[in-house]
C-alpha cells in the first residue's frame, strides 16, 4: 500500500541538540549510512516533496545524493519541534504534510502512506 503521495510533503525534523544521545545522533552510522538517511529515505518514499529542517548554525548533514531533499535551516536555535515544524510548513507546497523525526529509522512507508490517506478523509491524522 506504499507509493508515493503526490499531494503531500514530508517535513523530517533534524536539528535537535541531541544532549542526551552525548553528541550528533543524526550522523551516527546506521548500516552503512547516517541515521537521519534511514528516516529521509523512508519520506522520499511516501510523499512528493521531503524538506528537512537543520538547526540554525550546525554544518549540514552530509545525506546520499538520491535522496534529493531541501533542507531548511531553523530561524531559532533549539526551540523544540512545533518550531521547527512551522518553519518546515512555511516552505511545504503541497495540500498535506507528515512530520517525522530525523531519529526513526524504520518508519513503514505503508503505515505513512495510510496515515497520509487517512487524513485526508478526515481532514487531519496524528499518530
């Protein structure tokens, strides 16, 4: 039931301080690529348009070619995901977007494509 949502974007948060993790989880190796890789690669899966939004004043995350995606940088320097979520809606194009974090490597593109289809039966979707 995956494919691609033509009418949706995908907003992938990646610019946390990640104080827990002891250091930059993002660019952790994960079979061979960063870990926030795994979760874009999942997006360009699911939706049409995939933004990922970076911390203000961090290097950009070095990501495989293939993916294609935008990345944005946040206005503000770690105020949390609505933020960042807002400022990644500010440059999304299409009807619907999904937000994920930068940090999920084994999002299901069946179950995002589902929840994508879901909300726009019903005009919104949370999970």
């Amino acid at each position: 039931m995956s494919g691609v949502t033509p009418d949706a974007a995908a907003i992938v948060l990646a610019g946390g301080a990640a104080r827990r993790f002891g250091g930059d989880k993002l660019r952790a190796d994960l079979r061979g690529e960063p870990l926030l890789a795994h979760a874009v690669r999942r997006m360009v899966e699911v939706t049409a348009e995939v933004h990922v939004v970076t911390s203000r004043d961090d290097p950009l995350p070095t990501l495989p070619a293939d993916l294609g995606v935008d990345f944005i940088r946040d206005v503000v320097e770690y105020e949390g995901p609505l933020r960042a979520t807002a400022r990644g809606l500010a440059f999304v194009e299409r009807s619907w977007s999904i937000v994920v974090g930068g940090d999920m490597p084994e999002l299901q593109p069946a179950v995002m494509t589902t929840l994508l289809r879901l909300a726009e039966e019903r005009d919104a979707g949370a999970a």
